[in-house]
C-alpha cells in the first residue's frame, strides 16, 4: 500500500492549499476570495456568459455558484440580467469596478511563477498534464 506521501491525489491537494495560501494575500488586497477570481478570469475572458456556462467551466452548481454571484453583486464586480431572447437565462457582465481588478490580478500569475522556481514553459507543460489527467479520470468515473 501507498504511503500518503506518495498518493497523487494527496500531492495534488497538498499543492492546491499552497498555492491557495499564496494566493490568498493578492486577493485580499484585491477585496476579493479565490472563487470570485475564478468567476471573474471567467467574465475577463468572456464576459456576458450565462449562469449555466459559468457553473460548467467552473464546475459549480446552482446552490454554490449564485450566493457566489449574489456576493459579487453586491460588492459591484459584476451584474445580472436576464437575457433578452430568453428570460429564464441569466446573464454575468462585468462592471467597470470588476473590470478594473484585471490589471490588479496580473501580479497572481507571477506570484506562482517566482515561487515554484519553475520556467513558463514547465508550469504550461505541468498544466497539461494535470488537465489531461482530469480528463481521463472524468471520462471513466462518468461525470
């Protein structure tokens, strides 16, 4: 049997809370949690995405996402409409105060760079990996 240490999916954990906890200062200064930066990379990518499509990119359902958005509602960074074509779609936009933490979040990325020691390069290929891996393992567990 596989001491913990040598469980992926603890190393996988373990790394995740790390790179939350270097996180968590940036965002603060930002005024914002971790899963709000998530919504709002989202929305900087795209914005205007509907409430479903967001909970699927960010693998989120209904009863966690909308306190989410309630929560950034009200703290101005975002906005929701009903979509014009269908009201039972509801849009996620940007306000111009959500929209101007973009430039605030460029020291995130960088942040993670310089404290893995690692290359662009090796991170992006690590990426992959870890998302490859996701896929195959979603793929046979049915989700």
């Amino acid at each position: 049997m596989l001491q913990l240490n040598e469980h992926l999916c603890f190393s996988l954990y373990a790394c995740s809370r790390a790179i939350s906890r270097l996180y968590r200062p940036l965002l603060e200064e930002m005024g914002i949690t971790y899963p709000q930066y998530l919504v709002l990379l989202s929305l900087w990518e795209s914005d205007g995405r509907t409430v479903k499509e967001l909970g699927e990119q960010l693998d989120l359902d209904s009863g966690t996402l909308t306190p989410l958005l309630k929560r950034m509602e009200a703290n101005e960074l975002i906005r929701r409409v009903r979509s014009t074509e269908d009201e039972r779609v509801i849009l996620v936009l940007l306000t111009e105060k959500g929209l101007a933490l973009k430039g605030e979040s460029d020291c995130i990325p960088s942040a993670l760079l310089s404290a893995s020691g690692m290359s662009t390069e090796d991170v992006s290929e690590l990426n992959k990996t870890i998302k490859e891996l996701a896929e195959k393992v979603i793929q046979t567990s049915g989700k």
